[in-house]
C-alpha cells in the first residue's frame, strides 16, 4: 500500500512537471542543446564524438563529475558502441538533465572552500607541487596536461605560489565573460 | 545534492576545528575538496572549449563566405564585358587591361644579362646572390630574413629566372625514394607565414642531401611573408635540386594572388621591379610541378583527386599552359576574339581566360551543408555522383544552386549573381568550348589537382560553383591507390585545427602548416615526416607573438575577439537587410525581438551556419524583459561613428565589397603603380555602379572623381578610392535631404 502511495505521488510529480513546463522553455531549452551540439557536429549529420559529450555538457552549464559523465556516456552510446553519439538519443537525456537541474554550478565560496580545505596549514596560498600532489592523485585526478594548464593560469609569476583566493575570483569572472 | 552540502557537513561534525589549533582534514574531506575542484576546472576547460570551436566556425563560415564573393567579382567581370560596348569611345580598353599581361619580348639571353646589369647600391646590406647558389647564400638569406631585411630586386629576379630555367626541364610527377634510409619531411600550406617556415626550420633542420622536403603548394598570399618564403624555397630548390621538392598549390596563381595579397605584397616591397617579378611568377608558379609520389606508394598534391585523375595521363599533360584556374565566362570569347585578332597573333589559349571563380574547395560545415541543399533541390541533370567534373556539363546546376543560396536580395541592392546567371547558362549551353577537347582535359586534372577536397561520403562531386575541382569520397581515393599500386595520398588545400587530420580510414592525410591561420591561437601548425617503412610520423607546432606562454583562456579570447569582430562587421555590411527583416517581427515597434526570432533572422540574411544562440552573449544586448535589443548588434563598429540611418547605404557597400574593390583597383592599375588615372576611374566607377543598381548621375561622379583627387595630380590611389565610396554616400545622403 506504501508502494502504491509512492507510486501515485512519482506519477502526479511528473505530471506537475510537465503542466508547469510550457512549450516554449522546453523549445528554448532543445534549441540550446541544439545549437551546442551543432558546435562539435563536424560533418553536419547530426553525431559528435562520444568524447567531446563532457564538453557540450559541460558548456551548456552543468557541472557533472568524470564519474556522472561515464553514466550519461554509457546511457548514450548505441548498443554497439561506434564512438559516436546521435542528436536523437543526446537530446531527451539532456534536456532531461537541464530540466531537472542536475549538476548544479559550484560556487565561488565553495570552490573557496575546497582551496581552503587543502591548505592544511592555513598558509593562504599553496605550493605548485602540493597542489599537484592533491589534484594528479586525489579524487578524478588530472592527466599533465590538464595539471600543466591550471598551473599556468593560477601560479603567481612572482611568488611561485598559488594564491587560491585570486585565482578563484580570476576565474569565476572569467567564466563569466 | 553535490558536494557543496556535503562539506559543510563535514565541517559542522569537525567541533576540534573550532578550537583554533591546526588539524589535518579527514581524507575523505581531501579527496572531496580535490574532487569539486577538478569538476569545476573541467567544467571552465570546457567552456573555453566550446569558445575555441565557435570560434573556429566562425572563421571558417566567413572564410567560405567571403571566397563566396569570388563569384560577385566574377560576375562583375562579365557585367563589366558585357557592358563593354556601352562605356563611351573615350574609355580606355578596360578589356584589355584585364586580359592583357604587359608582355615584354625580350629573350631569354637579354633577360640575363639585363638582370645582371642591374646595379646595387654600395649601401645595401642585404644578401649579395651569386649563381649557382652556395650553402652560403641560403644562409645568408636566412640570416637576413629574420633581421626583416629584404633581398634587393635584382638578385629576385636572378632567382626566379634561374628557378624558371630550372623547373622547365622538371617533370609533372616528381618520383622519390626512402632508400637511404631517409625520412622525407612534407610541409603544407604556408601561406606567407615566414615565422612557421623557420620554426619547422628550427625543429626539423635545414633541407640537405640528409633532410630531404615536400612543400606541398600554397606558398603565397595572406600572410606578408609570401616573397621572403618563395625566396627561401627557391633558393632550396636551386642549391639541392634532388632533396628539396615544391608542388604547386592553387594559390600559385597570378588571378588569386590579385585576390589575396600576393601581388600587392611585391609591389610594395619593390616598387621599381615588381612588375616584371610578377611576370616571371606566372610562368614559375605554371611550371612548379603537380604531384610527388615517394616509393611508388605514397602521392603527394596540393588539393586533391577526382574520378577523372589518372597519373599517366597527367604526367603529359603541358602543366605550364594552366596559369590560371581561373577563367573568363566563355561568352565573352567572341569579343575576346575580335581583339585577339587585331592585337598580336600568338597569344597562348591558356593565358587570356578568367573563368567563374574557384575559390579553394573547402569542406567547411557550411560547405557541406550547401551541397546537401543541393542534392535536395532535385536537380535537372544527371546524379551530382556520377557526372564528371567538367564545368561545361554541368550549367542547370549552378543556377539552382546559386539562387537557393543567395540571401534575400533587399530592395535597392539586388544581388550582383542574378546579373551573373544568365549570361553563364547561355555561354555553356549555347556555344562550342572554343579549346580542342585535350587541352581541356588537361586543364581538368590540373583543377582538380589543385582544387579538390576529400568528403566523407561516397563519390565524387563535381564543384561547379566554383567551377572545378570536385569533392571526392573514400571510394575514389581507394579507388586510384589500387589503380597506381598506392598506399597514400597526402594532401594540404584546408585549414586543420591540429595541423593535420586523417581521413578515408587513413588513405589520406590532409597536411597543413600555417599555424594561428586565422588568428593567434586559432590552430596548430604540422609536418609529417616519412621513413622507408612509410609509417607517417607527425609534428605540431604553433607560432607564438609573446614570450611569456599564454594561458588557454588567454589564446582563447584573442582568437574569439578576431572571429567576433570579423561576424560582427559582416553583421554590420548586410544591416539594412537584418533591419528590415528584424523589424518584420517586432511589429509593436518595441526594438526588441525573441532570442528565437534574432537567430532565425540572422541565420537567413547572413548563410554562415553558426550557432546563434550561443553566438548571442557575445554580439546583442538583452533587455530587461529578456529580449534581445536587435539594434545592439551593429555597435561598436565603425569607431567613432554614430549608427547611421538605416538607409541602403554605401557605407556597407565598403564592407561587403571592399575586397572586391581592391582587386578590381588592382587590375585597373595595370602597371601596379598604385595609382589611376581619374578617367579609368570615372569608367569603373560608372559601371561598378550601375552594377550594383546604386543610381549615380554622371555629374555627381565628375564631381566625386574631383573631390577625392585629395592631391589634385590627376590620379588615384587606392585609399582614395576607397574614399569615394563614403563620399558618394554624403552626396546621397545630401540628396535625400534635400529631395
């Protein structure tokens, strides 16, 4: 009798969804997704690379993690996998994930945060080589180069430090723009 | 959900952390914090990624768009011909000036010795050439160039003579083999781009009997070190005639060198001799030889094959009688014929003939959107597959497929290609090719050479509207590797992101070597070198203008501020077209239309193929009810200039045209001295106008023609010129007023 309770709640949940929906924000929302896709669709037939899904999901302003893209990936790609993703299977996945608001963006105080929880010793900057240890070995590491670009963007020229502070504020505005 | 809760827990069941004194966090807090940051930077890689490759789009749309205007200049060319017969008697024979190249008869014994009269002053510093060349003078050259010294006229002329005698006796397909061991090292296009060429210099070495290279064609025009890198690769040729190897590309051409900076180039840099620099190029460029082939199994051309090449046929071809690709619409050959007659006797059937334009076959997206439009249209002849890619055959096409893609003509501006359409379908159908059926053969392959671009579907279509070369599929490219026993074609003719790009499951690998092509940071540059085992190796590179490394968001922004204000001016030059049709929406007059609605206009006057909607943060204002302010779109322009009123004006003219107009400049200036005589200038002017369906009186031209003679010496220059254009829009403008 729970279950059907559940049940009956999921169903009316869905059904309010899709009432307070209107056309034009899901028309809005496809075009979106449309327009990145056609980005990365580079013989006009409608498929991108299956590695360049992070990108466009990422660029339409979610923040998945490398173990959430493998879900979306091996949601997307056909049976036999080709490399390739169609438009006709990317579009109601994604529109799915923007509607619901899946992956929402990190903050800058939280990205703050997180600097500040890898400063252990409170210094208010980090070591290019402590930050490295962290991100290359930590979590989803980074590949080089990936470690490499960072590097070059947050290490202070002068100081050889990362001061995390500015380097946050930097980049926030800068993705902004 | 997400981290971010998660870690405020964290912290909340931490009470010691309250106590001031320093803990180590758990190491799950650690992991968690190395986690959201690593999702974040992907997430801001991602989205500079995304900017890269709009930004790339946005390059190659244009760039398509604009060899597109190839054929508005094509069209002028037949208007101008056309209307030959009604320019007074007291014009000079404009016809004339386009077709005839200034030929000076001299032999080839008086060229030398007049070359070696030529005097260089005690005060020049720069390389002194003695023939033959010696690892001295390439060194020399070298040295020089990076100093941004130049090499006087003399010693150009000396070279390009002796490289002229030398690739006489050159083959079209040069053979060459691994078989000491060797690598040989391929190059693409260079472009003008002196900074690449020394950096493959840098990484590769110098070409030597142990360094052998392939420049694969496209050596000039863009960038504005075309003459030094002829010169350096000239001087190449000369020194290791055995280990140094130059295929000709398509912009090894004197039509396309008027169109993308070449010739202006040489005649800045040598004002007293540029002219006859310019002469012995066109017999050079016509003599480079067509294709490499390496082991018998790799094939090396600039652009690409069709389903017409055979190697055998195209080693007899006589590649020198192909100066250009380009060629006058054959309609006009009957006046050409009347003067040909009356003007010197032996005028070779290759030189006198511009031809619809090709402009570079490139596989852009909006290339290959355009051809799916065109199998849409259903059209009148045979299977775009199986016809051949003669431009002759293929007539009905070209006009459907001209007109699906021209936008909206808007009222006081008919588009210049509806004059063209006419006159091309009467010249193909209606008249006999006035060339015996060989040499027009031959002039094929050598298009398609030159021209052709591989596709990823099957076949082979012909591209007409540029009126040759082909898109060719990966069954003609395996096809003509097992007629010949290949294993490869490498070839350049289009811009690569890395610098290279394989395709055809690796049958054919497109090489490219200008780097930043577009804009610094827009691409790689790359070489690829082969060894016996013919296992092709590559090497990217990019040209950087700072010392100090750029950050990706750095090289990103530079690209995307070039791409953008490239859109934003195309924006600019079709306003009154985007107005009109911005307006048909915005029915209340509000100045605001839906994101929706600006895209769709944008898309339909402009045909770039670009994602709007993403492209919008970056060329419209919102406002506050979300809308987009469509008239923010033509800010920031003109610098200092108030948005003008919203009359067809010319100032757009300028921008749309501006390309064309130096090019037409160019030609009227016959001797490239950079100036022309008020009269020519009173005859183009009247045509280019009426042309376009600009109503100008003669008066008003007169009274141009005085005004912007700024210097009153008679004559024009190009920026004055140019100048008439925002002169004449004052004038018009001055007349509405007063109307």
């Amino acid at each position: 009798e729970v279950t059907e309770t559940s049940k009956k709640s999921i169903v009316t949940f869905s059904e309010i969804h899709h009432f307070l929906l209107s056309d034009t924000i899901i028309t809005e929302t496809q075009k979106r997704i449309s327009n990145a896709f056609d980005v990365f669709d580079h013989e006009s037939n409608k498929t991108v690379d299956v590695r360049e899904i992070g990108t466009i999901i990422r660029s339409l302003g979610c923040f998945p993690s490398e173990a959430d893209l493998h879900d979306i990936i091996a949601e997307l790609e056909e049976e036999e996998p080709t490399g390739f993703v169609r438009y006709e299977k990317f579009l109601p996945t994604m529109t799915k994930i923007l509607l619901e608001r899946k992956f929402r963006p990190i903050t800058e105080d939280l990205l703050l945060q997180a600097f500040e929880v890898l400063d252990q010793q409170k210094k208010g900057h980090l070591e290019p080589e402590e930050l490295t240890k962290y991100l290359t070995q930590e979590g989803e590491p980074f590949t080089q180069e990936e470690m490499d670009e960072m590097l070059s963007a947050a290490v202070d020229p002068d100081k050889n430090v990362i001061l995390y502070k500015d380097f946050v504020s930097m980049m926030t505005f800068d993705d902004t723009r | 959900m997400g981290c971010g809760t998660s870690i405020a827990v964290e912290n909340q069941t931490h009470p010691s952390e309250t106590d001031g004194s320093i803990r180590q966090p758990s190491p799950a807090l650690t992991i968690k914090a190395a986690i959201l940051i690593q999702r974040w930077y992907r997430r801001y890689v991602a989205h500079l990624e995304m900017r890269r490759r709009y930004t790339w789009n946005i390059f190659q749309s244009i760039e398509y768009a604009g060899e597109q205007d190839q054929l508005q200049l094509s069209s002028f060319f037949s208007f101008m011909l056309d209307n030959f017969t009604h320019m007074n008697g007291n014009g000079p024979d404009l016809i004339s000036h386009l077709l005839d190249s200034v030929v000076d008869p001299l032999t080839e014994e008086v060229r030398q010795l007049k070359y070696e009269q030529i005097v260089v002053p005690e005060s020049y510093c720069g390389p002194r050439l003695s023939f033959p060349l010696s690892v001295t003078d390439t060194n020399a050259l070298l040295s020089a160039f990076k100093e941004e010294q130049t090499l006087h006229g003399k010693y150009v002329l000396q070279l390009l003579y002796e490289t002229k005698k030398f690739l006489k006796q050159m083959p079209n397909i040069i053979y060459l083999s691994t078989s000491y061991a060797k690598e040989i090292t391929i190059c693409g296009d260079l472009h003008g781009r002196l900074d690449d060429l020394l950096l493959i210099f840098y990484k590769n070495g110098l070409p030597s009997a142990e360094n052998p290279y392939i420049f694969n064609g496209d050596f000039v025009d863009r960038g504005k070190k075309s003459t030094e890198i002829i010169i350096i690769l000239f001087a190449f040729l000369l020194l290791y005639p055995d280990h140094m190897h130059l295929n000709r590309g398509n912009h090894e051409d004197h039509i396309m060198n008027l169109r993308y900076g070449f010739t202006r180039e040489v005649m800045q840099k040598y004002k007293t001799h540029g002219r006859e620099m310019l002469q012995l190029l066109q017999d050079v460029f016509s003599l480079l030889p067509l294709a490499t082939v390496i082991d018998n199994k790799v094939l090396i051309v600039h652009g690409g094959i069709s389903d017409k090449i055979d190697l055998d046929f195209l080693s007899t071809v006589e590649r020198h009688k192909v100066k250009s690709a380009l060629r006058l619409p054959k309609r006009s050959v009957d006046h050409l014929n009347v003067h040909a007659n009356i003007r010197s006797s032996s005028r070779q059937s290759g030189r006198s003939r511009l031809d619809s334009p090709c402009s570079s076959g490139r596989t852009s997206r909006a290339s290959r959107r355009r051809k799916k439009h065109i199998t849409k249209q259903g059209s009148c002849s045979s299977s775009s597959s199986s016809s051949s890619s003669s431009s002759s055959v293929c007539s009905p096409r070209v006009s459907s497929r001209n007109t699906s893609r021209r936008p909206p003509p808007s009222p006081s501006l008919p588009s210049p290609t509806d004059v063209l359409q006419v006159p091309f379908l009467d010249s193909f159908v209606s008249l006999e090719p006035p060339e015996p059926p060989r040499d027009e053969l031959e002039r094929q392959q050598v298009v398609d050479i030159l021209w052709s671009d591989p596709k990823n579907q099957s076949g082979c279509s012909p591209n007409s509207f540029r009126g040759g070369g082909c898109y060719f599929g990966p069954d003609v490219t395996q096809a003509l590797l097992q007629k010949h026993g290949l294993c490869l074609l490498i070839r350049s003719h289009e811009c690569k992101q890395e610098g290279y790009e394989l395709c055809h499951n690796g049958q054919v690998i497109t090489i490219f070597s200008a780097s930043n092509y577009y804009e610094e940071g827009s691409n790689r540059g790359a070489y690829v070198k082969l060894g016996p085992e013919l296992v092709p190796r590559f090497f990217q590179y990019q040209v950087s203008r700072s010392t100090r490394k750029l950050t990706l968001h750095q090289r990103v922004c530079v690209a995307e501020g070039s791409a953008l204000r490239a859109l934003k001016e195309k924006l600019y030059a079709h306003r009154s077209d985007l107005m009109a049709a911005f307006q048909q929406y915005d029915i209340d007059n509000t100045g605001r239309i839906s994101t929706s609605e600006w895209a769709q206009v944008v898309e339909s006057v402009l045909r770039l193929d670009l994602p709007w909607r993403t492209l919008r943060p970056r060329l419209a204002r919102l406002g506050a009810d979300g809308n987009v302010e469509y008239e923010s779109c033509f800010e920031d322009i003109s610098p200092g200039e108030p948005i003008p009123p919203v009359t067809p004006n010319l100032a757009e003219t300028l921008y749309r045209y501006r390309t064309d107009l130096e090019i037409i400049f160019n030609i009227i200036d016959k001797d490239h001295s950079g100036q022309i005589s008020i009269e020519e200038f009173r005859q183009t002017w009247k045509l280019f106008s009426s042309h376009l369906g600009v109503a100008v009186n003669d008066q008003t031209i007169d009274d141009m023609a005085r005004s912007i003679d700024f210097n009153k010496d008679g004559s024009i220059d190009f920026n004055e010129f140019l100048e008439a254009f925002r002169v004449v829009h004052k004038l018009v403008i001055k007349e509405q007023q007063q109307g």
